[in-house]
DNA sequence: GTGAACATGAGAATCAGTATCAACTAGCGC
DNA sequence: GCGCTAGTTGATACTGATTCTCATGTTCAC
C-alpha cells in the first residue's frame, strides 16, 4: 500500500477509448450499473475494456464526483451517472428505479446528533428503499 | 436455489453449544465485530467453532432481530448485539467506537419523501460516521 | 430410548475487487 | 511526422468474504 506500480501518477489524466467507452455507457444508462454490468454492456457494444480498466476508471470518476457509488446490500458497488450536489437516493426494490432526494432536514438533523456526541468531521449516508408506484400496480 | 439441503426449517430453533457460544461472545462484546472476529474470538476461548457455523448463526439472529449487521465500506459485514428498536449509528472512523442513536425526525422525513414519489413499503438506513472526541485529541 | 428433523464443519466453490507487470499509447517537445 | 516517457491497459493471479456441499453429529418431541 505504500507504493505499488500504478502510483504516483503527476496529476495528469489521459483521455483514452476505455475511459470515454465507460464514461459514456454510465451516461446512457439512466440508472445505477455495477462494474460487472458495464463491463458486459461495453462487450455487447464491441467495446473491448478489461475489468480491471473498468474499475480503475470507476474508482476514478467516484474519486472526482462524477459518478455515485451506491454498496448494495449483497456487498457489491453499484455506480451512477449523478449530479455532482449532496444527495440521497430512493430506491426501488423491485426494478431498481431511482430517485434523488434531498434532505436539509436530514443534513441538520445528522451534524447535530454528531456534534451531541462530540464527533468531527461528520459525514453521513441515508438510503431509502421501497416499491415504487410502478411495482405496486 | 429452489430447494437446497438446509433449506425447508419448521420453524424451529435449537439450543446448540455453537449458537450459545456465538451469541454469549456477541453480547460480552460492547462493539461491532466481523464473522471472522468472532471466530477468532471464540477459537481463543477454546471454542471449536465453524466459519460456516458463524456465519449461519449471525444470519440467523440477524434476521430475528437480535443483532444489527452493518456492511462496512470495505464490504464486509460486522455484526453487534443490540437493542431491537429502531435506531440508526454514529460510528467513529479511527476508532470503529459506535453510539446509537434515534432520530424520529429521519424517520418521517424519510416516510414522508418516499410517500411524495409514489413508493411504499419504505425502509431506510442512515448511517453516520465521523471522528470522535477521544481521537479528535 | 428412538428417530427424524435440524445443525455442524471441513473444505470446495463463488464472487467482487485488487495487485502484478509487460506491452501499449496519449500527448508533449521538437 | 518522430521520438520519448509517464500514464494506461489488460490478462491473469490473487485475496478475502461469504456461501454451498454433504457426510456426520445433536437435539428434542414422543
């Protein structure tokens, strides 16, 4: 972990085919995907991307905020698309359909129950899941 | 996944050496703690303990309620004795520490932005973490 | 005490994600 | 356009958590 191969990069980032392909297949799809997902989606296009690119490239544009990083409850991460602003998401546990929410209320509410406590440096998650009006039918 | 070999239980649950141990080695524990922490432990204590067993039995009171899961960042799960009703936790990021608390107004904030986009069935979690006061020293 | 349903455990299997490292390439200066 | 080099890639091995398998062991109602 102190230095591997692939650190120690200068700052800059190169635009090459496998990151626009796996910038541009997240920002076709409107909705969450894991790495897996995209990797296959690429392969279906043509579109060769090694998985370990895919994540690299994932990790990458979650670093910068340009896309969500969602651990479902089996473990694995799921990547979105996102406006770059403070969020939450509701989700469907049916089809997967989600909604951005936000929260004043919850921001208030976690930073002063944080404080109560004497914790710094506070952040915090919240996700809502249900069926949506969609699945309910 | 139909119908495997564990599968079909009646509904009941024995008292084994195993499941006394998992869960009497939970409860001295104030703190959260993975399977393999827990098996660890019990391996210390001379208790002849399965992974499988662990893992098993975890689930298991997870899903009565008896113990809280929570899937850290890295993926894995940790599980701690806890008190049935709902709350949510505020964990410390050096230290792991973990203080419950109960917010009602997450709870309608979240009912309630479920309800205006059509979703019902609403679960949420909410999880907050930050650095406490002893590490902030 | 008996038997059947339930539980266990050792190890194999699975699965997401990371590390390795030789080969490749974007983009800069010329 | 050319060459250089740091940043990138990808096939594959590896790791670590969790689940599956199934023969064997236990619990508990009767």
């Amino acid at each position: 972990m102190t230095d591997g191969h692939e650190s120690a990069p200068t700052g800059v980032r190169r635009t090459t085919r496998q990151r626009t392909a796996v910038s541009s297949a997240l920002a076709e799809t409107g909705g969450f995907l894991s790495a897996r997902d995209l990797h296959d989606r690429l392969a279906a296009q043509g579109e060769r991307v090694g998985i370990a690119t895919v994540y690299r490239t994932l990790a990458s544009l979650a670093s910068t905020g340009e896309v969500d990083v969602l651990l479902r409850d089996d473990g694995e991460s799921v990547y979105r698309r996102c406006s770059s602003a403070h969020h939450h998401h509701l989700v469907c546990r049916e089809c997967g359909r989600t909604e951005e929410v936000t929260g004043p209320t919850v921001e208030a509410w976690a930073t002063a129950e944080a404080e109560r406590h004497g914790f710094r440096d506070v952040r915090h998650t919240v996700e809502i899941t249900g069926i949506c009006a969609t699945c309910t039918l």
